[in-house]
C-alpha cells in the first residue's frame, strides 16, 4: 500500500499532544521476550509500521501475541520454532525492518543459534553490523556471513562471559550483546556501551526479569549470567523523537503547543538543543509548553562564531532529531552549521527544502548550511517523496509552515515511526489529507 500525504500549509496548531511510547525501545524490548519461555506483559506500544512488522516476525516463531489494550500486549515465547530461520518468508519478514537484527542476541542467548537476512529499514546510509557480530564472538559465539543469500548466520555451543570493549556504543549492537551476556556463563563486562535511556529500560526490564546487570546509565555494564530469565511487565517510556519533532513543529508553524508527559528527565541535551535555536520552552511538571514564537533567534557561540548542531551518543544530540532542526533553522534568524556525523546520507533531502525556497548550503554529505529566513518569505508548497522517517516527518513539517499546497508521497516511511501522525496533527489544527493506493 502506498500512502501519499495532501498537506494544505499555513498551518496554526494549538492545544495539547501526547507522544507515543518510544519506537526505538519497542524495537528492543519485544526482541527480548525471547529470552523466555514465560508471558512477558507490555504496555505503551507504538501502534506504527515497524512495530507491527516486529510482532508479525514474533508470531511467525510461534510467539503467542495478546493485545489487551490498543497499545498493551502479552507475548509469550515458549514454543520457538527455530525451523523458521531457514524458510524463504523469513528472508521476507527479516529483511523488511532494521529492528529485526536484534532477534539474533536473544535467539543466541537461549537456544544457541540464529540467522538473520540483511535487514532494511531507513536509507540513510551504512550501517555497518561489525559491531554486533564482534560482540557476540567474543562470547564463544561463530560467526559467517553467506554473501550468495545476502544471510549471517551465528551459533554456540555455550556462551561464556569476558570483557568486550566494543568498538563504538551501538545501541542496537549494545542491546544484542546484552541479550546474549545474560544467559551466558560467568561475568561480562560490557565497556563503550550505549547509554540511551531506551537500552537502560531493557537492562531494568532484563533485571526484572531475574537478570543481573550492573552500571546500568553508565558506559559500562557489568553482567553476571545466569541460567533462566522469568515474566515481568514493561512500560515503554515516551517517544523522545516525537517530543523533539513536537517541539520543532509547533516552533516552526509559530504555533502554541502543549506536549503532555514529555518523559522530561529522559530527554537529554533535546531541550537545550532547540534552545540553541531560538526556541522557548516552558518545564511544567511534565509537560513541555512551547509557546507561540512570531520569530526566534539562533545563537552563537561565546565568541560570536556560528554556532553549530550536531550529534552524538547520548546524553548528547541524537541523531533522529537532525532532520528535525535543519528544518527549523530555514525560518530562524541567523546561521546554524548542521553536522550530520553518523549517517552519510541523512541530509540529502535537503534539496527539497531548497525547492521550498529555504536557504540552505549542502557543504558535504555530512555538513550543511542553513541561512535563516525569519520568516520574510514562507516557504512554498511543492510535490516530494520522503526518503527515510525523520527526513518524511521535516518534510511534513516544512509543508505545514509553507504557502499552498504540498503532495508528501512514500509517506508510509513517516507511517513506520508515527502513530496516525496525520489524525493526531489534524486535531491540533493541521489539514493533511490521507490518499491511499495499491
């Protein structure tokens, strides 16, 4: 199915907006029931794309799956049908999502084994597994890559714990190798790890369920393994990249927004971030309350240089909100460096905005320049293709600032990271348009 959005601009938001559960957690935390043969209850699921990829690939195993709510489920894995790995829909439903490869820690972890197809998910570049696959060898584990059918495939007769420093703080690549270290034998330490407030709730959701992990919020998690791993009940927490783009949204459109409970002591350098931009947010509780900005200022730096956004492993800048602050930086007043430092390709949607009338210098697939318009001509609606989530949802957000008409076509992208995003939108005051196709 196709989805094209009509999005009519000049759009004024108003009233209150409640993120999602956190896509990027619900990805690791449904990997992990796995671990167990017991009912593992989750609540806060984000209803989008991804996720429902996910559980179908659950299900496909022989998970058995409960929806107890509109976003709470029960998952239950005590019959895995490992035979799976090795039928062609496999190849199919693995290499439909990113989120998938994070099903090998856990398979490696309690039954010794598992494959996994070159997974999809956005096109923003290399996103190199090394670090996955290293992790896991360092466990006992062996690996092999069969480049004819494009398949890895890792196994071990036992685990045993060691120290890993691993050669960059993947989140992902933390999470497989956490998944695999607590049902391994002895103690791991895990040094260089990812530290987001996503892979801390899996390390208190694995300790939950009978786990012993140490350092969690730290760089370095220390893990002791042990032989089984019960039931527990998890709540996602909200959706950091919603909060973010919910911020530069109602910035950007110089709407009055309020973002009901943001998940505020989880949100890192997010809020300071767009402060840097010029934008005023208000702390109540926690709830985010942005006001209506006629204009907004970027800063500079001490010595009056241009200043520059970018980002970085956490608690820094995440990379999922750099698409989001390009596209607020057009109708500032001043000049922001955007410095994409992960992804080589994330800022080539760039072209797009320059279609809309922004200012915008592309220095290199890394850098771009952005010259504010504050807001002395708005940018104009246009025809577009989203290329990936985060760039999908700037587009949609540019198009809600500009004059007349814009057609947002491959927006089911936007649809893999965003509940009903359109429906949620509209109710604020925007006026997008849902066309579907075969």
């Amino acid at each position: 199915m196709k989805t094209t959005f009509e999005v009519t601009g000049n759009a004024k938001l108003s009233g209150s907006i409640t993120p999602q559960g956190a896509k990027n957690e619900a990805l690791q935390i449904l990997c992990a029931v796995l671990l167990t043969p017991e009912p593992i209850t989750v609540h806060a699921v984000p209803d989008i794309l991804d996720v429902r990829k996910l559980i179908e690939l659950l299900q496909s195993f022989g998970v058995l799956v409960e929806k107890l709510a509109p976003n709470s489920y029960r998952f239950e894995a005590k019959d895995i049908n490992l035979d799976y790995l090795s039928e062609s829909s496999f190849k199919k439903q693995g290499s439909a999502l990113r989120g998938s490869v994070m099903i090998i820690g856990a398979l490696l972890g309690r039954f010794g084994k598992a494959c996994l197809p070159q997974p999809g998910g956005d096109k923003i570049g290399r996103r190199r597994l090394d670090t996955h696959f290293r992790g896991l060898e360092k466990l006992g584990a062996k690996f092999t890559y069969h480049a004819d059918t494009q398949f890895y495939q890792i196994e071990a007769q036992e685990l045993t714990g060691t120290h890993i420093l691993l050669d960059e703080p993947s989140v992902t690549g933390t999470a497989n190798v956490l998944m695999a270290a607590v049902l391994a034998k002895g103690k791991t330490t895990l040094y260089n790890a990812a530290c987001e407030p996503y892979l801390q709730q899996l390390c208190r959701m694995l300790n939950r369920m009978g786990a012993n992990i140490r350092g969690v919020g730290s760089n370095l998690l220390e893990i002791e393994g042990v032989e089984y791993l019960g039931g527990t009940t998890h709540t996602m927490l909200p959706d950091m990249i919603e909060v973010g783009s919910f911020i530069g949204m109602a910035a950007l459109t110089a709407s009055e927004l309020t973002i009901k409970n943001a998940g505020v002591p989880h949100l890192g350098m997010i809020v300071d971030v767009f402060k840097k931009l010029g934008i005023q947010t208000q702390i109540q509780g926690d709830d985010i309350f942005v006001p209506a900005q006629p204009h907004y200022q970027i800063e500079t730096f001490i010595d009056n240089s241009v200043m520059t956004i970018y980002d970085a492993p956490w608690p820094n800048f995440t990379p999922d909100l750099i698409s989001i602050a390009l596209v607020v930086a057009t109708q500032a007043k001043g000049t922001v460096l955007i410095h994409q430092k992960m992804f080589e390709s994330r800022l080539f949607f760039v072209d797009k905005l320059i279609d809309m009338g922004a200012q915008i210098i592309l220095c290199d697939p890394h850098r771009a320049t952005v010259i504010g318009l504050d807001r002395r001509h708005a940018l104009r609606g246009i025809q577009m293709t989203s290329p990936d989530i985060r760039a999908g949802v700037a587009l949609l957000m540019a198009a809600l600032s500009a004059e007349g008409k814009s057609i947002i076509r491959n927006a089911e992208q936007i649809d893999r990271g965003y509940e009903r995003i359109d429906a949620r939108l509209n109710a604020l005051g925007a006026n997008i348009k849902r066309i579907e196709e075969d």
